[in-house]
C-alpha cells in the first residue's frame, strides 16, 4: 500500500465542513453549561434489543406495561393512561422460559404492548428475542422504517432528574414493551386477534459470572463469527465509562467469537460464561435514551439472512423454538378515552402553507396530521417535492412555554414526524401535499392549545463561517435564509 | 479536558475526522453535519475520556457512530436537499481514480484501510474504533488490500 498515496482520495478539509467544525467549538465555547440538545426523534422509543435472562433469582417487581410507559412520558400516570391500559396476563413456558404479555394500550395509531420474561431454571442463561406481533394476520410495524425492529426494553425507573440507579443485579422476570403501528387497519370492527411471537435461546455451558466493582468496559461491542460476517456493533462513543455507571442499566449479551477470548478480556469484557459467551453490561450514554444502538442487532440478524432461531456458526447458544402468545383485542373500546378534533386549520409560512387535518389527544400519544402544501398554483410533485420539510417539533403549551416546564419527565416535550409522505389529494394527481404526522407522548394534563415550534439548527448553522461570513453566494444565502425562516415560526392550535 | 484543549484536538484531527465521515457519507454537507453532532456529543461526554492520549481514536469512534446513525437515518427520510446545500460544489480529490477505487469498496474493508494506511492507527485501535475483534480487523485490513490492488489494476489495464 505505500506506494498508493491513499490521501490523494481525499480533497482537503473542505470550507464548508471546516466551517462547521469551527462553529462548533464556537457554541461549545458559548457554552456556560453544556447541555444537550433535544434527543433524537425517531430515538427516543429505541432502546436496549437484547433480553438476558440470567438464572439468578433475584427480586425484582413486575411493573407492566403502564411503568414502561412512564418511564419515556412523565412521572405520573394520569388517570386516562392508568383507564386506557388493557389487562392482558397470556403467559406461555418453553425451554425453562415463561413469557407473558401483561398489558396492552391502542389509540387508534400506536400500540403499546407490554410483557415480561421470566428464567425458571436459576442458575442457567437464556436469551429471549422478541419476533413480532400481528393482529388479524397485520404485523405490527414501526412508523418510519416499515418493519417492525423496535427493540425491547429493559425497564428503568425514570425520575425528573433522569434515570434511578438499578441494582447490580440480573432481572428475573424482565419487563420489556413496544409502541409501534400497524400498516393497515387489522379490521374486523376492531375485532382483533392478536400473535406475540419471541424466540427462546439458551447458552450450551453453564455461567459463570464475573463481576467485579469497578472496570473499564467497552459498553456497546459485540461481534460473533468473524470468518463469515461480523456484525458490527455500530456505535457507542462510551467505551471508557466505569462500570459503577454502566451497572445502572441491567445486563445485556452478546454472542462473541469464541477464538479470541484474550481480546474479550483484554477489553475489559466481563466474561460470564465459559462457554464461548461473553457479556457486557448494559448501558446508556446518560443523556436519556438518545442512543441505544442495540437496535442494530436483530435487524444485522435479519439482513444477514439468519432467521432468529437460527444460530451462527459456533454460537454457543442453542435455540429452543418459539412462542406464539394469542388473546383477543377489543381495540375499538380501547380507544374510548381519544379525543379527536379536525380543526381544518391553515398556516401561512414563508415557503408553504400548513394545514392541519386532524389532532389527536389520547392517554398514549399527542398526535398531529397536517399537509405542507405549496403556495402558488403549481401543486404538482416535482413542486411538492422542493419543499424541504424536515424539521423537528417541539411541543410546547398555548403560551409558547415548553411542556417540560410543567413538570413532565425529561422526554416529554420531545415529538417526532412519524411519517412524511408526498401523497396526491386527487384521483388525477395533479394536486400533491407532504402529509406528516406528528407524534408525541400522552399529555398528562390536557392543554388548552398545542403550539408547535419549527426549528432546524443545524442546518442553520451551515450558513457562516468562523468568520461570521456566509459560504454561500448571496443568491444561495438569499435561498437559504428564506428557507430557514419557516423553521422559526410558530403555529398554534386551539382546542375546544 | 478543558475546553481549549479539547478544542485543540478537535482542530488537529480535524482533516481526519473529515476523510473517515467522507469515508462512510455521500456529500460534504453530511460530513459537517455529522461532525458537528460528533464533536458536540464528545464534548458533553469528554469526562469519559480517561486516557488523553486516546483522544483522536476517542472522537473517530464517536464519528463513525454519528455517521452511522446518519445513514440509518437517510434510510428512513426523503433525500430532500436544500437549493442552496445542493448548490455547494465539492472540490475533487487529487486522484479521483482512487477515490473511485475507494468508494468502491464495501465499508467494511474501506474504514479499517483508511483508518489504518492514512490515519496510523493500529488494529487494536481500530478495533475499538470500529466496535470489532483485532482477527476481524486484521482480514478486513488485507482482504482490502487485495480488493484495492486489484481495482487499481484494471483501472489501470483499462
């Protein structure tokens, strides 16, 4: 290779992104206090996939579906939430494993599903993957990637101030849940029957478990099999977090390469088993739930064409078979407490109008549907396609103050666009709209108005240089800065 | 770390940081996006970092992640680019017959190359840059090699 100069592939550091690097370091100067900014949209539902289900019998309360939910809205269940959650308890046992769906919530778009993993056999190990869920033979799919990867969650208590410290200890029964939608109306009058499918795995040796007080461990790594396809584990910048913080957050497995158990070790892997399994602890980046990039893992499974009861070569997990939970939804009644208005509202903004169709309050979400449709006359798709509409929503009361400040959990206020689609509103499809959907946590106390603050920074950072100067020629800026102004406007939505 | 010298390791590997983002994404305008995100993320966690003289590794892992949560995202949302964004000219490399080659190669074999032939990084680093066993690196590394020498070989016969 040295005699190819690799660098010549590369331009040098362009203005723009220089520019960028240096506005950076500028607002982390400007900094007093560093402070995130709001968590990931599309993130804050992604969490921890992986289920360890360690044989060590400790205590731990079966919180259901209704806690797991509060642990990513606010504090408090309101009364509407605590009414809205349907009592399930399906249980099925196999290969030592009990697995029962607690609870369930609808609210006419998501579907919330709570359940619990319990190891009978102490002292063994098993691995639970959550499969899928369908209703009237419609799988369950989550919003944005049409397919339904949304992992399970180990349940963590959340407190105003962020999360409680979990006990260094393995959960035995483990809650975990999903809220994500279905495709297409299940039908059936709201009618449903409804399939839970997990997939039970469990380790060939016995664990051992070491677990020493302190250690530095890489917090999100895991590969198996590195003669055919590694996965790669994307993500997660806290390899050097002690082990007292990350002891917080349960416990979490991965298959490892059995070949090179020094380099687990020499990597501060906490080996567990001495069978070829090597565990680490769980974690969080401790800004929330804004990371949680185990997510990667059943989908890598997936799109490494290994069904999930199939095991890699020299795995040293076995697969039982799977598990089919059945009960019988009444979804219609579930949505009993959603109030629904179609205030038909339009806002004029810089470059596009907003309309909003329709907004939802139930105990589960705070949802908003609304077109971006373009002014002037030319409706067509090339048209509604220039409209760039990504931004993020902030959710705020009818006097602009952030719901955060009313005392709601540290994920509250933060929404996401659940869908965007440029959908035609004629047979002749001359007319087209981006229809979006807004969706954010259940609102513990009803509002009287929600306003919703368009905002983009990062993208309007792009515009300057260290200098203060624009990159852009005045033409683009011009462009740019007109574009950039429907991110700061405000509309606000009355409610009767 | 204090701020101007986490500042002063940003600017020094700042040309790094650009070519592994540039690496993994298809556009300027994404790479000074993810390293914003990526440098403001280090920041907020920079008492993590325990051994200073891991800072660079430290940030091209964040990097990597940041660009990797980037393309996951692109999946998910419309290529809707700006007028003015798109309008940005991006200036060609000095071999743009590499960066073909390069751009070619899976990035799986791209990262760990770059990372180790135009960054210096050891396999052990770039294990834990890239979140994989050093055996894995080490294949990619020559698995690369072989798949770089034989692009450069036909772009060459051609």
């Amino acid at each position: 290779m040295s005699r190819i100069r690799l660098e010549d592939a590369f331009a040098p550091v362009p203005e723009i992104v220089h520019a960028r690097v240096e506005n950076t370091l500028k607002e982390i100067e400007d900094m007093k206090t560093p402070v995130r900014g709001k968590p990931r949209a599309g993130l804050l539902i992604a969490a921890i996939v992986l289920l360890a289900l360690m044989g060590i019998a400790y205590a731990s309360s079966q919180l259901g579906l209704l806690d797991s939910l509060l642990s990513y809205t606010h504090n408090e269940p309101s009364e509407a939430l605590m009414e809205s959650i349907v009592p399930v308890n399906v249980s099925e046992t196999l290969g030592g494993v009990k697995i029962t769906v607690t609870d369930v919530a609808y609210d006419g778009d998501g579907f919330a599903l709570g359940y619990t993993c319990e190891n009978l056999e102490p002292g063994t190990l098993a691995l639970v993957f959550y499969e899928g869920t369908e209703a009237n033979g419609v799988p369950l799919v989550n919003w944005e990637w049409g397919f339904d990867w949304v992992p399970n969650v180990f349940q963590w208590p959340m407190t105003a101030e962020g999360m409680a410290p979990r006990p260094l200890k393995p959960i035995n029964p483990i809650t975990g849940y999903r809220v994500s939608t279905f495709p297409e109306d299940p039908g059936n009058n709201g009618k449903w029957t409804v399939n839970v499918s997990f997939v039970v795995k469990r380790a060939k040796s016995t664990p051992i478990v070491v677990d020493p007080d302190e250690y530095i461990a890489m917090s999100n790594n895991w590969a198996w099999d590195s003669e055919t396809n590694s996965l790669t584990g994307s993500a997660v910048d806290d390899y050097a977090a002690r082990l007292t913080r990350i002891r917080e957050w349960g416990i979490q497995v991965a298959e490892g390469d059995e070949r090179d158990p020094e380099m687990w070790e020499e990597r501060g892997y906490t080996v567990l088993t001495s069978g070829g399994m090597y565990y680490k602890k769980g974690f969080t980046n401790g800004y929330g739930q804004d990371y949680y990039t185990e997510g990667d893992t059943l989908d890598s499974y997936a799109l490494m064409g290994n069904a999930r009861d199939e095991n890699a070569p020299r795995s040293p997990l076995e697969a039982v078979g799977r598990v089919t939970l059945t009960f019988e939804f009444d979804a219609a009644a579930a949505m009993a407490l959603v109030e629904t208005y179609e205030p038909d509202l339009v806002f004029p903004l810089d470059t596009a109008n907003v309309r909003i169709n329709r907004v939802v309050l139930s105990p589960l979400a705070t949802m908003v549907e609304m077109d971006i449709e373009p002014l002037g006359d030319d409706w067509s798709e090339e048209a509604v396609n220039k409209l760039d509409f990504a931004a993020n929503y902030e959710l705020t009361d009818g006097d602009g103050n952030p719901l955060e400040d009313q005392g709601w959990g540290m994920a509250a206020p933060y929404g996401e666009i659940v869908r965007t689609d440029v959908v035609p509103l004629d047979e002749a499809r001359t007319r087209w709209v981006i229809r979006c959907t807004f969706r954010g946590p259940g609102l513990y106390e009803r509002p009287e108005a929600i306003r919703i603050v368009m905002n983009d920074r990062t993208r309007k950072m792009l515009t300057t240089s260290p200098s203060g100067e624009s990159v852009f020629t005045p033409e683009q800026e011009e462009a740019f800065q007109r574009r950039m102004e429907k991110f700061n406007e405000t509309v606000i939505i009355p409610l009767p | 770390m204090d701020e101007a010298t986490f500042a002063d390791g940003v600017r020094r590997c700042e040309a790094k940081l650009y070519r592994t983002a540039r690496a993994m994404l298809r556009s300027d305008a994404d790479c000074a996006d993810a390293l914003q995100e990526a440098i403001l993320r280090a920041w907020q966690r920079r008492e993590r970092l325990r051994d200073a003289d891991r800072f660079d590794a430290w940030l091209t892992r964040i990097v990597v992640n940041e660009c990797r949560d980037m393309m996951r995202r692109a999946k998910r949302q419309p290529a809707l680019l700006g007028e003015a964004e798109a309008a940005v000219r991006e200036t060609p490399p000095p071999d743009p017959g590499l960066r073909d080659a390069l751009v070619a190669l899976p990035e799986k074999y791209r990262l760990p190359l770059m990372l180790h032939h135009l960054d210096g990084y050891g396999v052990e680093e770039i294990a834990g840059i890239l979140a994989l066993p050093k055996t894995t690196v080490k294949w990619r590394l020559y698995e690369a090699r072989q798949r770089l020498k034989t692009a450069l070989a036909e772009e060459v016969e051609a």
